[in-house]
C-alpha cells in the first residue's frame, strides 16, 4: 500500500524549529562552526562531554534548573539541577581518583534507571575514564563478557545485581579491582564499597581532566553475527553531534521536556538519555518503571513532556490498547515525537498523527555512528515508512559491493544495496576493542558499510530495506545469533544450535532457536522447557530465544558453518536461494 505523505502543518509546531530549510543547512553546514559554537562555553581544557552537558550550565544561568528528573516506581519525584548534578558528579569523580583509577580506564555500570546510574557516567567522563553501559536485564553470560572483553576495573551496580549476576564469575575477572554497591550503607569487604558512604567522604569539588577530543569517553557492546559482542569506541569529541542532532532533530528548544524512554544500557539510552539533552540546557525526564501504557501517558501528561523520543516495539504496545490517548489524556504539551531503533511501520507513524495528534519522526542510526544520521525533521513532510534523509554533515548512499574489492554508488533511486556513510563525522565509532580487523572490515573504498540493506527515492529519502547479516532485534535490542547458541551449547544435551530472528508483529523479531541433540537425548516438551530456561539463566529473559524447535540436524556449509539463512528461509517458506555451499549429508 503506498501511504500519503503527513504534510507538516502550523499545529505541529508550537515552537520555530531549529532546522527551518533543510537544503540550506546541509547546504552552509560546517562542523568548524558547531565546534566553535560549542568550544569557548567550556570550562575546561581541552573537550569534556560532562562539561558540555553539565560544568557549564551549573556556572551559568541555567545553574538552577532541573537537568535531570526521575519518576520512580511509586511516582516519588527526584529532581536534579545541573548545579546539583554538577556536585554529584564532582563526588563521583573524587571517589574514582581515591580508588586509583584514572584515565581511560574503564567504568561499568550495571543498574536499572537509578541516578546513581546517571551520576557514575558524568563522573567517569569527568575523571577521563571511560563509561561503559550494560543492559541491566542481561544475564550472567553477557555480562560476564562484556567486563571481560572490556576491561572493566569497575563496576557500579546494586546488591542484588551483584549478587544474582557478577558475584558468579568475580574470579574470572582478576582485573575487575573495585565493586560500587548503589544501594548499600556499609562497605561489605575490600573491593566491595558502598558507593552513597565513599560518594559522602568525597570531595565535592573536582577538575576535569584535561580532555583530548579524541580520548575515548564511551564503550558500547554490540553484537555481531560471528564471535562474541564488540565494544564499539567513543570519544569525547561524539558531543558534538549529540548536540548538533538534539538540535536539528530533537529539535530541543531551551524549555523544553523531554523523555528518551530508551535503556541507558543500549545506546541511544546513553546518547540521547543522558547526554543530547543536557548538551542544550533542558529538563530530562527518566522513568524507573517499566513499559506501561497508562503509566506512560501519565509521564507524558503530568511532566508535560514536550519532545517525546521512543521506539517501534513501544508505540506497537501503544497502538494495541484500547486507549485514546488524545481524549484521555492532557498531551497538549507535547509537540514532536520519534522513533529510532527498529523499522518503523508506516501504520504507526499515521496512528500518532491520529491519536497523539502528531505524526511519528522515523529515525536511523547504529550504535558505530554514535549519533543520528538519517531523520525526519520537524518541517519537513513525512513519509510513512521512511528514516528520512541524512542530518547536516552527513553523506549517506545507497552502494553496491564489486567483485574487485571496492564499491560503487547506485544512482538510480529505488534500488536496494548497502546504506553506506562517508567517514569522518564526529561521533564515529573510534574501533573495536582489542579488534582492529573486524573494525577494519567495516569500510571499503571511501565508504563506512553499515550493515544494513536500504533503497533511495527521487527526493533522497531512505528508506529501510533488511539487515545484511543474521542479527536479530528483538524489541529494538540487538542480539547476536552466536552468542545465544554458544549459551545453548554449554548444555550437555545440545549438540549443534542455529539461532534466527522470526518476523514478529509486536517486538520486530522473535530470537528462535534450533537445536540438534547428542546421541542419548530425545525431543521433548519437557527437554524444550529445560533448554529454554537454561537459555534464560545465562542470558537473561531479553535476549534468550522464545521459541525453540529440535531438528535431527542443522544445515551447515561444507566449510562447518551453521545456514542460518536457510534455517529462515526454511521457517517462513521463503525461497531458499543459493545452496551451492550447502554440506549434503
Ligand atoms: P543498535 O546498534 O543496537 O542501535 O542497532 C542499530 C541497527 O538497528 C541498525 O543498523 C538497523 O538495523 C536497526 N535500526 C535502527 N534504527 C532503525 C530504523 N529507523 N529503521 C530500521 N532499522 C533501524
């Protein structure tokens, strides 16, 4: 079906938008103005993303507002000012240098949406170490190799996160010096500190560190098709996108609210949950609970959120209810929201113009950019179905691979081929941890390859077409197929695993598994349920597989590699393409 497109009119906008004539920003765009816009605001040397989000606020004007808000389970309101978070943060830095820990080394945080969260981010920013997030619902398995792979010295988490997932695997961890218990009053042994007693005794003033732009601030985990996650690189100098993209594509406006409802653990929870917003002086909201639909329109009705940024899985829970958001609630505040992180059905984004009143602004990036490279924008018309077209300073085409090794760009408009990025904007991922080939496998010719398969219209929208390669989203959270059927093999009843993402009309894709017995094992019910809990324990109940199915064995190439693109094809009744490589039993 081909949807009209949402003309953009007066009523979507209470405010001017930032970005006015697209063409003439991409147009005049240059990121030495951003970085001249930005620079002399520091308070620093050098360029310190907390600085840019909170030291200069806090000594200025905005020193009294609120930066950060949480709504608590039980809807009890903590507010923040950015001189208050200026403090908190300073405290925290204090007590990493106290412990000895220093520039780039790294800081893990494992916690749901707690402040403590929040403050250990600026914290370690401020200290030149290095802040690295972790998806609380995560397993024991997963965690255990992302503070391996990424040489975690320390970890801010609560007693019982501790205790249910890390506790296990500590002596596995020799590099792994110094545990800081959010939650706790008392000190439990050397190593194991009560982070609100070293936060006390700590001083409250701190000196950023002096900061290169291109020292490295974040490390985000993503998974891949092969091998285990990798940790994608970030350095300080990603601010200025954050701050560009909340600009043009946030659209933030100094008084405005907004909410990014994305988990701090995945990286649009950290780009544009912590840092974007603060970049531009406005009140962020962060919700402790979990999705609920009532509770949700509450957040956005009581705290008067005017630029909401979500995501597909949410707003399909959303458009399921039988809630007319518009009668039902006051959003009249509300005056832009968007998505990122999954395709975004075309049907959602003309539900919101029907029940929120606004249209849903698609959105494209990948936790390698960094930040947003491909949107809709608050003026321009939407396309139902489509990301958008590329943000100022960002050069996106739609390329086709050549046999000699280099790529060419497709012209014509309407033909798939891999959504490529010409490197070189501020956010880009720096590498991969300890894997320079696989970072190095990421770029052909003067191209950034993306991964994904996309098509270009006439007008230069994009539009999204698939992923290149066998990672599955579930609920908008990346999975990597090997990671989950390397849980399964540690089993003693599995003998081969080959883990697919199912088509699913609610989360995106549904993480299926397919599992082959050793001699001795039979199929069962009973054996399903046991695998899948297994699968559970490590993993955790995110990113396990929902469905699981025996077969007496799996396609394989003749090089011994697992067909998981048959095993789906197979699964949908798709046609099975290319079996040249299939190993014939
Ligand atoms: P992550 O690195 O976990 O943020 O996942 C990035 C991937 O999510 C992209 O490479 C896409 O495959 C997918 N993705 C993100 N945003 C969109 C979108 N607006 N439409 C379609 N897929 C998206």
């Amino acid at each position: 079906m081909d949807w009209k497109p949402i003309a953009k009119t007066k009523e979507h906008q209470l405010v001017e938008p930032n970005l006015l004539d697209y063409e003439e920003t991409c147009r005049t765009f240059s990121w030495a103005s951003l970085e001249a816009e930005l620079r002399g605001t520091c308070q620093s040397q050098g360029l310190n993303i907390a600085d840019i989000a909170i030291d200069r606020h806090a000594t200025g004007s905005r020193a009294n507002k609120t930066a950060l808000r949480f709504v608590d389970r039980d809807w009890n309101i903590k507010n923040f000012t950015y001189r208050a978070l200026k403090e908190q943060t300073n405290r925290f830095a204090s007590v990493l240098s106290t412990l000895d820990v220093g520039k780039g080394d790294r800081v893990f945080v494992l916690a749901g949406r707690i402040p403590s969260l929040y403050i250990a981010a600026f914290g370690s920013l401020k200290n030149g170490s290095v802040f690295c997030p972790m998806f609380s619902a995560f397993g024991p398995e997963p965690i255990f190799q992302r503070l391996d792979r990424g040489d975690a010295k320390v970890l801010v988490t609560t007693e019982l996160l501790y205790r249910q997932k890390v506790a296990q695997s500590r002596d596995r961890l020799p590099n792994l010096q110094h545990i800081l218990l959010a939650d706790v009053d008392d000190h439990a042994s050397e190593g194991i500190w009560s982070l609100p007693r070293l936060m006390a005794t700590a001083s409250p003033e701190f000196a950023i560190a002096p900061t290169d732009p291109e020292d490295m601030a974040l490390l985000h985990f993503t998974s891949g098709t092969t091998g285990m996650p990798k940790g994608a690189i970030h350095v300080h100098k990603a601010v200025y996108q954050h701050y560009m993209t909340a600009k043009y594509v946030l659209d933030l406006h100094p008084d405005d609210i907004f909410w990014c409802t994305a988990d701090p653990g995945w990286v649009t929870g950290t780009s544009y949950g912590i840092i974007a917003p603060l970049t531009h002086g406005v009140t962020s909201i962060v919700d402790e609970a979990e999705f609920d639909a009532d509770r949700w329109y509450r957040i956005l009705e009581t705290q008067k959120v005017t630029v909401w940024y979500t995501a597909p899985t949410a707003i399909r829970r959303l458009m399921r209810m039988n809630i007319n958001p518009k009668s039902e609630y006051d959003l009249s505040h509300l005056r832009l929201v968007l998505s990122v992180g999954e395709p975004l059905n075309p049907e959602a984004v003309v539900w919101g113009e029907e029940k929120l009143g606004l249209p849903i602004h698609d959105n494209w990036w990948q936790t390698e950019t960094g930040g947003i490279m491909i949107a809709n924008y608050a003026t321009m018309d939407i396309r139902p179905g489509s990301m958008g077209r590329p943000v100022p300073g960002i050069e996106a085409a739609i390329v086709r691979r050549k046999e000699d090794g280099s790529v060419e760009v497709i012209d014509q408009p309407g033909v798939d081929g891999d959504l490529a990025l010409k490197p070189g904007w501020h956010s880009m991922f720096r590498g991969y941890l300890h894997d320079e080939v696989r970072y190095k496998k990421c770029f052909v010719g003067d191209w950034y390859i993306t991964g994904d398969l996309a098509t270009r219209d006439a007008d230069g929208y994009f539009w999204f077409v698939g992923r290149e390669d066998d990672i599955i989203k579930t609920s908008g959270h990346m999975v990597g197929p090997f990671e989950v059927e390397s849980a399964l093999m540690e089993h003693p009843a599995v003998a081969e695993a080959g883990v697919i993402g199912k088509p699913n009309p609610m989360i995106g894709e549904l993480v299926k598994a397919f599992v082959a017995l050793k001699p001795g094992y039979q199929p069962s019910d009973v054996l399903k349920l046991e695998l899948i809990g297994f699968a559970r324990q490590k993993l955790g109940a995110a990113i396990a597989p929902k469905e699981l199915e025996f077969k007496d064995s799996l396609p394989k190439t003749r090089s011994g590699k697992i067909m998981r693109r048959l095993l789906k094809a197979r699964e949908l009744g798709l046609p099975e393409g290319d079996l040249s490589t299939l190993e014939q039993d």
